[in-house]
C-alpha cells in the first residue's frame, strides 16, 4: 500500500543522508539547535528511530505488540551511547536502519497496513501512519542538522500535512487558543510552546 507518505520518506531521507555525507568527522560533534544535542546525537536518534518504527512494522506484520520504546529512559539512553559512536560507524548504522525500515515497509500486506499500532506519544493509529511518522522525523532533522537544509527544501504538500500535524497536536496540549491568535494575526508575537516531541 504505497501512498504519498512513501514518497515523503524516500525524499526526505535522501536529503537527510545528502546532509550527513557533507559533514567531515570533526562536524558530528558541533552543537545543534536542539538543547543539549550535538549532530551525532542527531544522527543517533534518526537511526535509533527507524529501529524504534521497524518495531511497530513487525507489531503490524505479526500482531503482536513491539512498541517503539520501552520507557522514555531507553529511549534517551540509546541516543546518549549512540551519541559517542565514531561518525564512520554512525554513518553505517543510521543509513542502514533506513533501509531495513524500508525492507520492512515494503513487506507488510494490505491486511498489515491496516492494523494498529502504539506511538511513543501513546496514539493508536493504523500502521498506515508509520511512512509519515518517519517522513516527519527525517525531514524536520534534515533541517537540524545546520547545514543550509531549510523547510523551502521540502516538498509544499509535506509541509502543509507537517502544519496540520502540528497544529493538531498543539491543540491536544492545551495550547491551541494562542496559537490561532497568532497565526490569523490577533497575537503580534508567538506564544511560547512547550517541547515538540
């Protein structure tokens, strides 16, 4: 079942991996705009993250449950060791989870694809979603990494579903009233916004 959140996964990891590929060694331990992480740590979290959907393909592969991560202290914990692998060895892993998470993808049947699964947010969605969970991390990162990667460099109709996915979720958090202030031009300044994700 091929939709266009494939399409965005392919696009997005392309241009996630371009960045990488022009960071020499020495760069991977620069600082990024997320508190606290450095680009390896970066890199880590996309790889540890195609591990963490292929769990949630194999739960809509079998039936079984695999969730994404035990605890959220698993979760920060790989990315912390993965964070001082030396970059030849990051770069290894996090191209290759990708392209197993890919293998996987393209192997569930249509029976598969509609099974549901748990996000690390606690959400119950179809396994459909599992393209566009990955679409939205490889692409947001991309532009993470600091290297002149900006949202112009990614597709209009990702960046439009990418608003809707935000402000849907903004709104779950409780802070949907000041953020439509804003945006139709009643705020004059941003609200402040909790952490995305």
């Amino acid at each position: 079942m091929r939709t266009r959140s494939h399409e965005w996964v392919e696009e997005a990891t392309q241009l996630f991996f371009d960045g990488v590929d022009r960071l020499d060694d020495a760069d991977f331990a620069a600082p990024t705009g997320l508190s606290g992480w450095s680009r390896s740590h970066l890199i880590a979290h996309v790889h540890f993250n195609a591990l963490a959907l292929r769990r949630l393909a194999r739960w809509a592969a079998t039936g079984d449950p695999h969730p994404m991560y035990a605890s959220r202290e698993q979760r920060n914990g790989e990315i912390e060791s993965g964070s001082r692998l030396a970059p030849t060895s990051l770069r290894l892993i996090a191209r290759g989870s990708a392209d197993r998470l890919t293998e996987d993808l393209a192997a569930l049947s249509e029976e598969s694809w509609l099974r549901e699964v748990d996000t690390a947010q606690g959400r119950t969605v179809p396994a459909t979603e599992i393209p566009w969970l990955r679409a939205r991390e490889v692409a947001i990162h991309a532009v993470d990494l600091g290297i002149g990667i900006t949202f112009d460099d990614l597709p209009d109709d990702f960046v439009e579903a990418l608003l809707v996915d935000v402000v849907r979720r903004r709104a779950n958090l409780g802070e949907g009233r000041h953020l439509a202030a804003w945006l139709t031009g009643r705020e004059h300044a941003p609200p402040p916004l909790g952490p995305w994700l």
